[in-house]
C-alpha cells in the first residue's frame, strides 16, 4: 500500500499506579502525527458527567507515513515519556478502511474527512474506533450529555458481556476536542450482530435519532497490523486461541 494514499493509526492504552485528573495535569502532543488525542478514560461522577479523572488514560495518533507510525510503535516510550510512569501499557498499529461522519480532533468538526481511509482493505482483525460530540456544553445541554455519558456507560458494559468483543474502552477529551471508543472484535460479522440488531447499541441510536442525545458521531474501522503490550492480557492472542479452538 502506498503510504500516501491513506492515514496509518496507533492506538494506546495506558494504565497509571493512581487516577490522574485532566484539570490538574496536561500531557505533550506526540511530534510528527497530524492528530493526538490523550484522553482520560469514561467515568460518570456523581453528577451524571464524566470525571476527567482516571488511572486508565487512551491514545490514539494519526499518521502520514507508515513509518512515522512503526518508528512509534518500535519505541513508543521516546514518544511518549509519561509511559515510564506507568504500571502497564497496550499499543497497536493499524490501518483504517472506512471512515465517515463528523468529528472534532483537530478544533474544528471534520465532516468525512479526519481520517483517509486505504483504499484497499488488507484483512486481519477489526478495530472500531468512534466519536461523538455536542454543539454546545451550555446548562440547558447538560440533561442530554447525561443522558449520553449513561448510554455509552451502558453500551460499554454490554459491549463487554458478549464472546465477540474481545476489549472496549471508552476515552474523553477534556480540551475541548473529540475523545473516542476503542473496540476489539472476533469478526466484522460478530460487530455488525452487535451494533445493528437489536441491544443496547441500537436501543441507544434509536434515542439519537429522536434527537435525545449527540448533534454529531463518527465511526471508523480499522484492520490491527501489529499489537504489544498488555491490555487485560493479549486481546489478539485470545482472537487466534477461538480460532482454534
């Protein structure tokens, strides 16, 4: 594949001895990707709204060139100097093949457009990764925002539950911009029995397109090429153990 025709993405998961708050501490962007979003995982606190606080933080890079992304991969604590500080880290270098809708990664809300998608899909296994966002953060907004931090609480955790999935998470950006999803899976079809049919998923986007929760969403697949680390275990290793099992 020519490494012009499309983006390449990382992925990474990074659990910390202790929660750290995004209001009290920042993180550096990574130099040479064209997007870097470090994100605090989900947690709903008392008041229905996320947290911005957590041991678990998610990060996800685009890339121009395919080897700006191995060189990340190949030595991902030069990138990312906090990694010394943590207790276990899951990185993963893959390649998108679909992408649409709107997302705000850059400061401002793409349409179509944040990732280049190859246009050849190469094989292998499915990650998704997805966004959602508001126009407004305003009080009169916030019985909506709740109700969406509670859906992707939900989702999440039935996401979880089913033998196709093999990890999710879910990381929020506290500046402003887009955090994302990150979800593992045993199968496209496993994925689409999960998102499309009925569950909690689609229960959820029936509530969206009553105009009950996000004004804008974006949803991008992507083929895993290479993955190191621990996240809970080895989630491929588990893929290639039901496939013969």
């Amino acid at each position: 594949m020519n490494n012009q025709d499309h983006d390449w993405i990382t992925l990474h998961r990074v659990r910390f001895a202790a929660p750290i708050a995004a209001r009290d501490r920042s993180f550096p962007p990574v130099a040479g990707a064209s997007v870097w979003r470090f994100c605090p995982q989900h947690v709903p606190g008392a008041d229905g709204l996320t947290t911005l606080t957590s041991e678990i933080w998610g990060g996800l890079g685009i890339w121009d060139r395919r080897a700006e992304a191995e060189a990340m991969l190949a030595d991902p604590g030069a990138a990312i100097p906090w990694l010394a500080e943590a207790e276990a880290a899951w990185h993963c270098l893959a390649v998108p093949v679909s992408h649409r809708g709107k997302v705000n990664w850059r400061g401002h809300v793409e349409n179509g457009t944040a990732v280049r998608p190859a246009p050849v899909d190469p094989g292998g296994p499915l990650v998704v990764v997805t966004t959602a966002g508001f126009l407004s953060r305003e009080d009169w907004m916030l019985p909506r925002i709740r109700r969406f931090v509670e859906g992707v609480s939900e989702v999440m955790a039935w996401y979880g539950a089913l033998p196709a999935n093999l990890r999710n998470d879910v990381f929020n950006g506290a500046d402003g911009r887009g955090g994302f999803t990150c979800s593992l899976w045993r199968s496209d079809e496993a994925m689409r029995e999960a998102a499309y049919h009925d569950g909690r998923h689609r229960a959820r986007m029936e509530q969206n397109r009553a105009g009950l929760m996000f004004d804008y969403s974006s949803f991008t697949r992507l083929r895993a090429l290479h993955s190191q680390g621990d996240w809970d275990g080895d989630p491929f290793a588990e893929l290639h153990e039901g496939a013969m099992t």
